[in-house]
C-alpha cells in the first residue's frame, strides 16, 4: 500500500549557505547553524512520518533512508534545475528546487550510502539555462565544499546536457549551439519502439522538438522508433530520489515527479514537445485558430524552416527584418482591436504530444536498464520530496509566480505523490493527460484508491473528493477553465 506524507507550515527557506540544521538531532554529527533551519527539521519529520526505521528513532542510530539506500549505494538526486532566472520577473524559487531541501536530503542520503557510496546531484535543464549561474544562485559549491572538508567526502554535480543554447536578440544563430561535457559516463539510447506513447500518434511528421531544424526530433521518432539519449549516470544509481518543484506548466498542466524526469535525457531534441500547426491540420502547438492567425503563425513557421533552421548571417538578418515588421503590424492590430491568439508552442491544454513524452521516460527511469531495454521488474528505488515551501503558479515552468504554500510532500510511490501534490494545488488530475491515462489501469487505480495520506492539517485530505479547497494554484494561461476544481 502506497503511503504519503505531507507538511503544511508557515515556513520560508533559510539563507545561510550551507543550510546547516540550527538544531543537534541524536542522529547528526555534522555542523550547526545559527539561522533557524525549519527546511531541514520538516524533511526530517517527513522520514519520521513515513515510519523510517522507525525503531531507532530519537537516537543515533537513527537512519530513515537505510531503509531504501543500502550501504555502497549510488545515489542520485534529481531536482528541478530548469532556467537560472524566472521569466516574470518573481521569486528564482518559485522556478527551481531550493538547494535547503537538498541539503537536508544529502545528509541522510549520505548517512545511507556512507563513506563507500556515492551522492550525485544531476540534472539536464532546459538548452538555454546558464548552469554556472544557476550553481551560484543555489550556491550548491558550499555544500560541495563542506562534504569535502568535513567528511572528506565527494558530493559529484553534473549538467547532463549535451549542448546549451545561447540565444542572440530572441533567435540561435549559427554559432548559439556550444557543446558541453555532458554526462562524464556518456549515453544510453533507448528505442522505446511500439511501448513508446508516441506510436500510432497521428501526424509524426509534425513533432517538434527543441531546435529550429526539426530533423534531428524526426529521426528518432519515426518508423517505429522512438528513441531518447539518457544520461548513464542516471541510470546506474541504485537509487533515484526525485526532488521536483511544485508548479503549474504550460505545456502539461503541472510539473512534479512525473515531468522533472525530462532532465534525465541529454539532448533535447530527442523529445517530442508538441506537433506544429493547429488541430485542423494534425497539429497541437496551438489552439483552432482565425484566418488571420493561421496566416502569421504558419508564415512564421515557414520563415523559421527556411532561414533559421540552417542558419546563416544573411539568413538571420533577413529573418530579424521580417520579424521587425510583423512586431510593428502586431501593434497595429492591437490598436484596431483585432483579438490575436497567445497560444504558442503547445502551451494549452490541447497539447496531446507532451505527455507522452513525460509517460516514456517515467517508464524509463523506473524500468530501463544499462542496456537500452525496459524490463518488467523495476531497475532501481525512487523516492521524492516535492518542494512546495514556495511554490509556482500561472505560467510555469519558466515564468510562474511565486506561491508561499510552505509545504513539502514525500514518499516512496511517486505517482502517488504526485496525486497528492495536484489534489493540494486544487486541479483536477483527470485533466492533466499523463495522470488520467495511468488511472485507466485497473490495477494502478485500486493502488492509488487505497494510499495512505498523513499529514498535519486539521482538515480530512482524500486526495480524490474533490470537495474543499486547499492552495488554489492559478493555472497557466492555456489551461485556464480546463483543469482547476470548482467546488
């Protein structure tokens, strides 16, 4: 039986690098802080909650994870990494996991794994993220730093990226694509063939991935094959212990575990992220549209195909020209009145590509192993904590705004988690496509019906009654009406 557990407090994040416990607890050996660490103490009641080696608890002995971590273990922390800055100009920690939560992760993950173990933070962010930065911001060298004074131990950091994009007044030009170390244990390709969600979708041809030059998404999902480049480091821990950021997202409704295991692929363009056009045409980057937007946005997409694609000097120039003109006819339209989709990228509810994407590497993660096949057996432990202490809403993952929900949530069963994060943010997970296609299934729905949720509150939380209201997170603007429970 599945079981959750979740906090609600009013909490905010502490400061002060290396986010130091403020407290001696029976089981910790390490440094104390001054600054008041409440991140820290609710991730340890969490482990306490879920009945973690509940019989050493209160004492040194104490080691919660040793009940998923076995000593010599490697294990790998997947936090959201996605951008190093918010897009509307909020919080950075409504946009990424908060490297507190992480902190006090490593601690009892290294408890775990011990001396002989090995602890790896790791993600693949979005191409354009700047990882140096985003280290700075999460100032994630300290803790580095203190593990390697204190216990003389390596905490390892990898950027699994292949290459990072470097995007010049809006566009890639010729040289915006640097290659990057990437994962120092290399690739894993995995051909997910007729298993692949994306099999018998209709219009293949459509798929977009992340790059002007859709030829590269179009080679690996074609013909029966459906092919993702996934960092080896990954999948070679024994245990993966998934610490996504809880928010809203514009192309699938909601980011949590399921969707954070897109930072395990190394090149973007082996993911499908929506088919060009709109539905009339096979498409669902965007709403149906009028005549006059049909005719901007697929001239838009024929300019982008043949000038941008393969970019020159004087392809860009050209294509900068043309696009000065359309943002100044932009403005004309504006003043006229005339009403103009801001759908864009598959940022709406209509988005049927996405999530299958998102459903492939969740099977992945829990079923691939270093050969490139799935099994039937699960290749590895997961665990996650959602950081929700401050959380996203509105257009997330790149732009939401900040939320103070003060919660975190944890478990070994990460749809279950997941269920219960959606329920907290007031969305209905029959609406977010990857959730409502998994509870089809007989046998994972009479699972989910009998989880156990523990938590805190005053109030009876049924991650399924739709009755009450908890968070209430705005949803992103293509979803809006689509998803939010109206009770």
């Amino acid at each position: 039986m599945s079981k959750i557990v979740f906090q609600v407090e009013e909490i905010d994040y502490p400061k002060g690098t290396p986010f130091h416990p403020h407290r001696k607890y029976p089981e910790y050996q390490g440094a104390i802080g001054e600054e008041e660490n409440r991140t820290y103490e609710m991730v340890r009641q969490l482990f306490h909650m879920l009945g973690l080696d509940d019989s050493n608890y209160g004492t040194e002995k104490w080691n919660p994870l040793g009940d998923v971590i076995t000593p010599g273990d490697t294990v790998l922390l997947k936090p959201n990494f996605v951008l190093h800055r918010n897009g509307c100009g909020d919080s950075i920690w409504a946009v990424i996991t908060h490297p507190s939560v992480i902190r006090a992760v490593t601690d009892y993950a290294y408890k775990a794994a011990g001396d002989k173990g090995r602890v790896i933070i790791a993600d693949s962010p979005q191409s354009d993220c700047d990882f140096e930065e985003l280290v700075r911001i999460t100032q994630l060298k300290d803790l580095v730093k203190y593990y390697r004074e204190e216990y003389c131990f390596e905490i390892e950091l990898y950027d699994l990226r292949q290459v990072r994009f470097e995007y010049r007044d809006g566009v890639l030009l010729e040289d915006s694509r640097i290659q990057l170390n990437g994962d120092p244990e290399g690739y894993i390709i995995f051909d997910m063939s007729h298993n692949s969600r994306h099999e018998g979708i209709g219009h293949p041809e459509r798929i977009y991935g992340a790059d002007y030059d859709r030829s590269e998404v179009l080679q690996h999902h074609s013909n029966g094959h459906h092919e993702y480049c996934i960092a080896k480091t990954v999948m070679k821990a024994d245990v993966v212990i998934s610490l996504p950021k809880m928010k809203t997202h514009r192309k699938n409704g909601v980011t949590l575990n399921y969707k954070n295991f897109i930072g395990i692929n190394g090149n973007k363009n082996y993911l499908p992220h929506f088919r060009i056009g709109d539905p009339s045409d096979g498409g669902d980057e965007y709403e149906p549209l009028n005549q006059t937007d049909k005719t901007i946005k697929y001239t838009n997409r024929f300019l982008t195909d043949r000038l941008l694609a393969h970019p020159t000097k004087t392809k860009t120039c050209i294509y900068k020209c043309i696009f000065s003109l359309y943002a100044f006819a932009k403005k004309i339209f504006v003043k006229k009145g005339i009403k103009r989709s801001l759908i864009r990228g598959g940022a709406w509810y209509g988005n049927d590509t996405l999530w299958r994407t998102v459903a492939d590497l969740y099977k992945i993660i829990e079923f691939g192993d270093l050969d490139g096949n799935i099994r039937e057996r699960p290749q590895r432990k997961l665990f996650c904590i959602i950081d929700g202490i401050i959380a996203g809403e509105g257009n997330g993952p790149l732009e939401p705004r900040e939320k103070h929900c003060g919660t975190l949530i944890a478990g070994e069963d990460l749809l279950a988690a997941d269920l219960v994060a959606i329920r907290l943010m007031d969305i209905d997970y029959n609406h977010i496509q990857p959730y409502h296609e998994l509870l089809l299934d007989k046998k994972t729905a009479s699972k989910m019906k009998n989880m156990e949720v523990f938590h805190n509150m005053n109030d009876d939380f049924n991650w399924n009654d739709q009755s009450g209201k908890y968070f209430v997170f705005e949803e992103a603007d293509g979803w809006k009406g689509r998803i939010r429970i109206e009770s």
